[in-house]
C-alpha cells in the first residue's frame, strides 16, 4: 500500500490501543498542531487525509502548551490513553523542550513529532536549520534527547516501521513512559513507500502490572511485621496503577496510615481514617510529625522527591528503614530501601495477605488519629471567613476555602505553580481519587490553563478549575483562545497578588530579600519597590474570549465561583489576593526544604538566614 511516511504514520497511530483490566482504549486519541513549512505538508495534510474520525486534530497556540494539554489529558486517562504533538522545524521544535521535560519527570506518555530539517541536504542550510560545524548530523531537535524517554529521527522511509513500533511500546510501557519523540525531517515525511498490509494491524498493547517477587516480597512483610511505627508513603504510582482501593484495604487491614505526595494526594478521600494528607516541606503536622518518628516507611509509587523527604531531614528515626514499592526498580531501591518491584496494586494486595491478622499498637493508631483531627481543625481555621471579612478582598486560603465549600467529587482542580501547589497540598480535602491534579514533578508555570483542557477533554462534563497566580497567568494564557475555540469550558481562576509571591517569600527567608519578585514599577533607587503594575489580566482574559467575573471581596468571589462552576462556556473567575494576617493564614511549613543560601556576603540579611541554613542542613541525614 503506497502512502507518504506521514500518512502511514497517522495511519498507524489510529490503529493502536492499550488495554488493561479488561478495557481497552484508544493509545493516541487525537493530535495537537501548530504547522510550519516543517510538518504542513507531511503531517498536516496526512492528518487532512486521514479526517478526524481516524485522527482527531486540535490547533493550539503554543507548542510547549500543546504538550502541556496533551499531558493533562493523559494523567487524567491514568496513562492508558494519550495525545500526539506535531510541530514545524526549529522554534516550533525547540518549544516543546520545556513541555517534554515535564511529561518525562512525572512519566506521563505524550507522543512528540517535530519536523526535521531534510534528510536529503538539497540545499544547505535551510531555515531555521541550526549549524554545526563539527556535527553535521546534529539538529535543534537533539535538544529533546535528554527529556525524552526515546528519541528516534527517522531518515528514510522503511525505517519508520521498526522506530514507530518502539515508540508505542514505550509509550505503553509503565516503567519507561514520558515523552517519545520521532523526529521526522520534512523531506522524508512526504515521501512515499509501499507499506505492507501488516503494519497497519489493530495492535493492542497489554499494559502490565508486574507482581512482586516471592523473595523481596517475604522480606518486606518480615519487615512491616517488626516495625512498631510504620508509615505509608504513597505517590503518583497508586494513582497511575488505580491501586487506592487496595490502598484502603491494606490501609484497614493492618491500621498503618498514609501519607501522599503532591502526585499521589487523593488516593485516599480525605475523610478516611488512615489519610494523614501531605508529607514533607508542603505536608501537614500530622503526617511529618509521625514520619520524624517512623521505623518503617512503605514509599509506595513515589520518587522521594527533596518535597517529600523535607530535603533529607525528615525521615530521623536512627532505626528507620524503607520498603520500596515501585515498579521501577530506580525508584524502588531509592534510600536504600528493601526493594519490592511490582505494580502498586498487586504488590498492596500480596503484601497485604502476606501481613494477614498483623495490625498495629492501637495506641498508634490512637494517636495519629488524634493528629489527623488536630491538623482538621487548623485547615478549617485557614480558611473560615469571618463576617468581617466578608465585604474584604480574599486571602489566597479563603479561596480555597470558598472552593472546598462549592465543590463535589467531580470537580478536578488544576495547578502546578506559585504559592498554590503548598497550600493545596496542606489543606485541600481530595474528594475522589482524581480530583487533585497538581503537577509538581516539574512544577512548571503556565501549565494549568493548558492542562486544564486536556483535562477536560478527558473527562467531559466534569468541572475543570485551573487555579493560577497572576505570573503564571501572564507565562501563558493562550490556550485560552483554544479552549474557547473548542469550547471547552474550562474554568480559570486568577489569584492576583502582583507578582511571584511565593518565590518573594521564599527570597526573604534566604536573604534575598525579596529582590526582582514584585511586579511593581521602579521606584527613585531603580528596584521594583514602586506602584503596583496597572496591568488588568481579567480584561486580558476577556480578549482572548473568556467570559469574566470580577471578584473584589469574599461575597462576591462566592458567587462568581458559583456562577463559574454552572457556566457551559470557558469562564474566568478575577480576584486580587489580600495578604492574610498571621491567624488567618496557612499553617507554615511543617518541615524544611534545602534552597542554599549565600555563604558569605555583606548584607545582613542574607548572614543571618545562612546561619539559620546551617541548622537546617545540619539534620540531614544519609539513609544507606
Ligand atoms: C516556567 C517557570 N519559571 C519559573 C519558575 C519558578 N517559580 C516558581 S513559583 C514562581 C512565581 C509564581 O508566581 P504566581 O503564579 O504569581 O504565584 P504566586 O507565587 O504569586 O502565588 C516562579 C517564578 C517556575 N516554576 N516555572
Ligand atoms: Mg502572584
């Protein structure tokens, strides 16, 4: 069958499916685009040709926001279904770095296909064509080796059989997947051959779900059997393998309680028994409390990120030992734990009827659930409004207190920057296990609004909130223009505090007091310690085609947040942030995070918070 290497690349995408637990799903269920004389006329019109019952096609605006929307989509598919991403050659190429970057740091499967320059070099240089002078086979797209999970270029035709074949089994793969990017130089994707039959087979690619093995599998329950404070750890895995369910049942059987990561929170719903909330430099009193004391840590589908462990210091127990649940063995031996590779959900489930009859001292349970009502009743003082705040402007904890009172357990909350993903991680009650989709693998600013699409084209009818802070809405709000295009009625909160609040904070506290966060005008001394910026980001929404609500005070952000969640068109909720006083703000940190400070230096500030550095440091410990 003759096609292009484009056409029969679509061809082949529209005809691969994962399945798991009996279901079966589309593997790439749509493409995202932004063409350039890279991929218009290989990609692009084999996406004409093949329409969109075979490949549905959505036009953004921004690369690195395509990956971002294709990212939101597949987490909340829990990785069993995801979007491909086509770009032109070199800037539209290039600007999917930041993007895949972050898929490949929370292993989400995203599938990249940036234009190449030609392979044939009829005439050299092209545009945009980067020169090398000591590597002429180098091109700008080598930038995404390093944040994909596998990187194939394919140079001539035939040989996108073996590459396209690999790359849907990375993709599939749990323990591999992130981004994959077939880099396709522009001659060769017009290109025809004479494809055979077989490659355009339905494939479906069983997504496994390894279970432990006997010998590390006796080991970890000898170990939980002797542990007299142990602590579940649990992370994006649990979700990733939809193992909460047999988190709860092991959580109940043995009385062990657990504590999540910013990608496993809502594993647990907030009101059972065992759900501590958070842990680490985000966490709450209760969970990082019973981590300092912990003998055992079960870290189950969790990376250990320096968030988690409060940069190495939380985990002080002399005795202290780790399982590792994880069905990445990189993962799984992480602070030398007793490895235990498995799926979450099978290696739970095992280990639970290996541990059969053994529960711990009630007067551990005891008191971790009188520390779980504690850190209960600080989340609803964060967040009360008192009737005198009623005619203020919002904190930022009133608003989400506001929100926990509108929501149900079908609302998704979206977030990955700022002083947000903190606060959430401290006080949000997660109602269903996918409520919380708070990316911090990366952390990256402008993914919200993007992801929030994804998102919702991944779980229709449910409301989709991307909550942002006023820099993170100016790093990137275009995907607006897409979602109101698409209408896809997502709905965007803006937080304004003018400016990087979060990292201001962060900058006084290590001596940097403050400098180059604040969005202000220059004051006579050329720093930004002049008037606010008169910039009006709810009218910038509006002409990018949102429907906005202004919320100047508490009363009215309820009702505007109301208004938002029944609204069928993307709708955008405006508040400025008012700085909380000390009793209505969020608990601080429970816990330290390693930002290193100045060693030496001449202002004051800056001396005085290293020496408050060196205690800190001081508490870190090597588990080995
Ligand atoms: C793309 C990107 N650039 C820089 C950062 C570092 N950073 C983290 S939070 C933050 C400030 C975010 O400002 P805003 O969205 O207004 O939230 P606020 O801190 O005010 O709550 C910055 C610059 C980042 N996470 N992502
Ligand atoms: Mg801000």
């Amino acid at each position: 069958m003759k096609l292009t290497v484009a056409q029969a690349l679509v061809r082949f995408l529209s005809r691969q499916y994962t399945e798991r637990d009996g279901r079966r799903h589309r593997l790439i269920a749509a493409t995202w685009g932004i063409f350039g004389h890279g991929n218009v006329a290989g990609i692009g019109q084999a996406l004409l040709e093949a329409g969109p019952e075979a490949m549905p096609f959505f036009q953004g605006r921004n690369e690195q926001a395509m990956v971002h929307a294709a990212v939101g989509y597949a987490r909340q598919s829990g990785r069993l279904s995801a979007h491909a991403v086509t770009t032109s050659i070199g800037p539209g190429a290039t600007n999917l770095v930041t993007g895949a970057a972050l898929a490949t740091i929370n292993r989400i499967p995203v599938l990249l296909l940036p234009g190449d320059t030609f392979a044939t070099r009829p005439a050299d240089p092209v545009l945009q064509q980067l020169e090398v002078p000591y590597a002429g086979d180098l091109s700008v797209n080598d930038t995404l080796r390093p944040v994909s999970r596998h990187f194939d270029r394919i140079t001539r035709p035939e040989a996108l059989i073996p590459a396209a074949l690999q790359a849907v089994r990375v993709l599939t793969d749990p323990v591999q997947t992130g981004a994959v990017t077939l880099a396709l130089p522009q001659d060769v994707q017009a290109e025809a051959y004479d494809w055979p039959e077989e490659f355009f087979a339905e494939r479906v690619w069983g997504v496994r779900r390894p279970r432990p093995d006997r010998a590390e599998l006796a080991a970890a329950a000898l170990a939980v059997r002797s542990a007299r404070r142990p602590l579940i750890v649990a992370g994006g895995g649990i979700r990733h393998s939809a193992a909460g369910a047999e988190l709860a049942a092991f959580a109940e059987a043995t009385g062990i309680p657990v504590a999540v990561t910013q990608a496993g929170k809502g594993v647990l719903p907030h009101d059972h028994p065992a759900d501590l909330g958070g842990i680490g430099h985000t966490g709450t009193a209760a969970a990082d409390d019973l981590a300092r004391e912990a003998d055992l840590v079960i870290a189950a589908g969790t990376r250990l990120t320096d968030f988690t462990t409060a940069s190495a210091t939380l985990f002080q127990n002399p005795a202290v030992r780790f399982i590792g649940l994880n069905l990445d063995p990189y993962d799984a031996h992480k602070l030398a734990a007793l490895p235990l590779v498995a799926d979450a959900r099978e290696g739970l489930g095992e280990l639970r009827q290996a541990l059969a009859g053994h529960r711990v001292d009630p007067g551990y349970e005891a008191a971790y659930l009188q520390g779980r009502s504690r850190w209960e009743s600080r989340v609803r003082g964060a967040w009360v409004v008192p009737a005198c705040d009623e005619d203020r402007p919002p904190t930022q904890a009133q608003v989400l207190g506001l929100l926990d009172a509108l929501v149900d357990d079908t609302d998704i909350l979206v977030n990955a920057a700022g002083s947000l993903p903190g606060d959430l991680h401290k006080l949000w009650r997660a109602r269903s296990a996918d409520q919380y989709h708070v990316e911090y693998g990366y952390s990256c600013m402008g993914y919200e609004i993007p992801a929030a699409m994804g998102v919702a084209l991944a779980a229709p009818g449910r409301p989709v909130w991307a909550l942002v802070g006023d820099g993170t809405y100016l790093m990137n709000p275009t995907e607006i223009v897409t979602a109101v295009q698409e209408g896809i009625p997502v709905k965007v909160v803006i937080l304004d505090n003018h400016g990087y609040a979060s990292i201001g904070g962060l900058s006084g506290a290590v001596g940097a007091e403050g400098f180059g966060t604040a969005y202000r005008f220059r004051a006579p001394d050329a720093t930004y310690t002049g008037a606010p910026l008169p910039v009006d980001l709810a009218a910038n929404a509006a002409s990018l085609g949102m429907a906005v609500i202004r919320a100047r005070t508490v009363g009215d952000l309820r009702e505007a947040l109301a208004e938002a969640r029944s609204a069928t068109r993307p709708t955008c909720v405006y508040t400025q942030t008012r700085t909380p006083d000390t009793v209505s703000g969020p608990p601080p940190a429970q816990a330290w995070w390693d930002v290193p400070v100045a060693e030496t230096a001449t202002r004051r500030a800056a001396a005085e918070a290293r020496e408050a550095y060196d205690r800190q440091a001081a508490q870190r410990r090597r588990h080995l």
